[in-house]
C-alpha cells in the first residue's frame, strides 16, 4: 500500500521497500502530480532521490526526500511508473551467484 506523499512530510513517515515475488517494490502517492513534475535517480551510494514540484490548492509545493533501496536490489533494472496519484519503483534482486559455465581457451 502507498504512503501518501503530503502525509509523509507532515508526519515524517517515511514509506519503504515491500518485497514481492523477486522483486523490491516502493509506493508512494503522489496526489496532482504527474510524471512531468517529478525527478528521480538512484544514485551510486543507493540512495533513491525523489525531487518535485506541483500547484496544490493554488500554491507550489516543493518535495525533494532521499530513501536507502535495499542492499539486495539491483538499481539497473529500475522501472519507475507514475499513474493515477501512485508512484511505484520497481527494483529486481541481485542475483548473488548465478551459475555460470566458463570456456577455457
């Protein structure tokens, strides 16, 4: 279930990363915004950045939080979709050792 974003500000409830089917999963709702007004990047440290800014009730509204993505979660298969006030990040686990036949030369 997503956290409301304007909730998360004024209580400082900060949502996190569910683990579903393989997969880490990050919601987050985000009434009256749309894909245009948000940034996000996962950075080298794995911090997921997410910055923005909207009119709400007639005044701009600024947002810019920082979450840890799970230590397991491989930031390159990142699949971000904003739809209907719900962000939702989608991030594959690592696969830790993965067999792998190696040829000799």
């Amino acid at each position: 279930m997503a956290t409301p974003l304007f909730e998360e500000i004024e209580q400082n409830h900060a949502p996190g990363f569910a683990e579903e089917d393989g997969k880490y999963i990050f919601e987050v709702e985000m009434p009256g915004f749309s894909k245009e007004d948000v940034k996000v990047n996962i950075n080298t440290e794995g911090h997921l950045n997410l910055q923005g800014k909207t009119k709400r009730k007639g005044k701009e509204v600024k947002f810019g939080h920082t979450y840890r993505i799970p230590e397991k979660a491989d930031s390159s298969t990142a699949d971000a979709v904003l739809k209907n006030g719900i962000f939702k990040l989608t991030l594959n686990k690592k696969d830790k050792h993965k067999p792998k036949e190696v040829e000799i030369k």
